[in-house]
C-alpha cells in the first residue's frame, strides 16, 4: 500500500512540471550519517517507480526506476522518515546568506496553517529554547500544509506528539505538532492548504496549540519574520537568511550561553549555569538576595557577612556583590 502511495505521490509530482531540484537519489550518503541514526531510518531505497513517470521514454531499459523526487534535495541530500531534524545546520550552510523565494510561479500561495490568536512565541523558555509559534485551537480544528510539499515525517515524537514534517521546493521545512490525529503519511504530496491533521494537545504540550515551525537545513527561524499572523499571510515573497541572524537571533542555545556567561555565569557538569565563588557579581533588574544566593550556590547569610549587608538590605541595579 505505502509503494502504491510514493508511486501515486511521484506521478502526482511529476504532472505537476517540476523544477530538477526535485530529483533525489535516496542511496547517497549525507554528511555525519552516523551508524545509530542509519539503524533507525526507513530504507526508502526499495521502492521502485514508473520509469515513464520519471520522464524515460517507454520501454527505456537503461531508465533507473529507483530515482525518487524528493523536494529540495539538492539543498538536503536525504531523506529521512524517522527523525525530526538530522540535519547539521552548520556544515550544510556556508554562506554568509541566502534569498529564498518563499512561492515560485508553479506553485500555489503560502496558507496560514491554523489561523488563531498567538499563545507562545520563539525564544528562550525558562529551560528549554522554544523554537516555534503556538497559536491556539480548538483540538479537532484542522491544520493544513503553508506550502506546497511532501510530507517528510509524520509520528509522534515525545516532545512533539504527534507530528507532520512537510519539505517544501523553497527549501524549508515546516512543522506542525502536538495533533491529536495525524491524517497523512510520509511520502504524500500536499498543497499549501491541505489538510494535515487535526489540532490537539499530545506531546509536551499544557492546552490544546498548533506548535508551528520554519527550518531551514535544520535550523529554527521565527516564524514571525515570515507571517504577519494579524494579516494571515507572508510578510513577503522572498526571505533573506543571513548567517549573522542565526547567530544573533535564531541560535537560542548559543544565545542562552552567552547570556549567562555575561551575567558572570559558567556552567556546571550537570548543565545548570551558576555564579562561581571569588567572582563580583553585578545586581540585575528583579534580582532579590535569595536568588543571588540561589545562582552562586551559596546562602544569604554568607553574602550578607561578605557583603556588610542585613537580609532586609535593599539591593541597588548595577550594585557589585562579593560572591
Ligand atoms: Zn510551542
């Protein structure tokens, strides 16, 4: 059944008048594919097509029938069924920038994928980096494709719940997660508005939301750089992505380093960041005694008697503390 599905899927495709940046060839290797993540990956490779709707001529032995089209391979180079994001950003992006035209002229418009109020938006959450939107919904509401793609993952994922990852020509990938029903498979084609499944509340997830995100080559971007969410459409045809704005913007773990290293932080072996003792450290805005003492591993009474200060001191901004 699946065979007759990516066979559909490919004969859907190539009626469509593709661009070359379709064809695949799913044997090559990616770089970094590591012995672990291999064992885990569907072999796609098995699955052999139509050589007439490969554009062969008919009866051309020499056609090889296990090419697949793969949206924005020659960008990826893999096609991986079963992992969210095997991609490593970093190696595959060498330029200092990019213009990604967001629609091309076969294609049909970018549709808002669920249209509702914003609940969360992209950034550091207390733990954890969030690298989407959360817009609000009802769970059974319908969440449909942004663009014009094929379904890369769709299952569900600890944090993600049940999830659909859909590879676009333009070269993102989104995300839809947190579904309470997945309603495609991998290897489905779909429009911009096609349906992918119904909102939900699986996953790491407090609330019935669509967590939706953009990634280019694996990395995150915020999506409210592409969609002006009160008009429901792209802010513009065209995205310029700069290797600076990942840096600055887009790589919250690297941001969040940086960060607790300017507040004087370093982090411990089991990954908490704190303040080493023998360092000064510099009041914030909302800092109280007890979460400096918190933060340094320390208690209120020992920077109270370092520091000449009663508990009840009211700390200045910018006041330096003996830690
Ligand atoms: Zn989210």
């Amino acid at each position: 059944m699946k065979k007759l599905i990516i066979i559909l899927s490919i004969l859907c495709i190539s009626s469509a008048n593709v661009s070359a940046s379709f064809y695949a060839f799913p044997d090559e290797k990616k770089p970094g594919d590591d012995k672990k993540a291999k064992a885990k990956r569907e072999d796609t490779t098995k699955f052999v097509v139509d050589p007439v709707a490969i554009g062969a001529e008919e009866g051309d032995e020499s056609a090889d029938t296990t090419q697949f089209f793969f949206p924005s391979h020659d960008l990826y180079t893999s096609w991986d069924t079963d992992v969210a994001h095997p991609y490593k950003f970093n190696e595959a992006f060498k330029e200092d920038s990019v213009v990604i035209e967001l629609t091309g002229p076969t294609d049909n418009c970018f549709v808002m994928p669920f249209r509702g109020p914003l609940t969360s938006l992209f950034g550091w959450r207390k733990y954890r980096p969030h690298y989407g939107t959360d817009i609000n919904l009802e769970t059974g509401d319908t969440v449909v494709s942004s663009f014009d793609g094929m379904v890369r993952v769709a299952k569900p994922f600890h944090g993600y719940g049940n999830c659909v990852i859909v590879r676009h020509k333009n070269g993102l990938e989104t995300v839809y997660a947190h579904l309470s029903k997945i309603l495609v498979q991998s290897g489905d084609v779909v429009a911009a508005g096609s349906i992918l499944g119904l909102g939900g509340n699986t996953g790491r997830s407090y609330g019935s939301h669509l967590h939706f995100e953009i990634r280019y080559l694996g990395q995150a971007l915020d999506t409210q750089d592409f969609i002006d969410y009160e008009k429901g459409d792209l802010k513009s045809s065209t995205f310029t992505l700069r290797k600076a704005d990942v840096e600055n913007k887009y790589d919250l773990r690297a941001l969040h380093t940086r960060y607790k290293s300017d507040m004087g932080m370093v982090r411990g072996k089991n990954g908490k960041y704190y303040i080493p003792k023998g360092t000064t450290y510099r009041v914030k805005n909302g800092d109280t005694l007890g979460a400096i003492a918190r933060k340094s591993k320390t208690t209120i009474k020992s920077l109270c008697i370092k520091n000449h200060i009663r508990p009840t001191t009211t700390l200045r901004i910018g006041q330096r503390l003996k830690i």
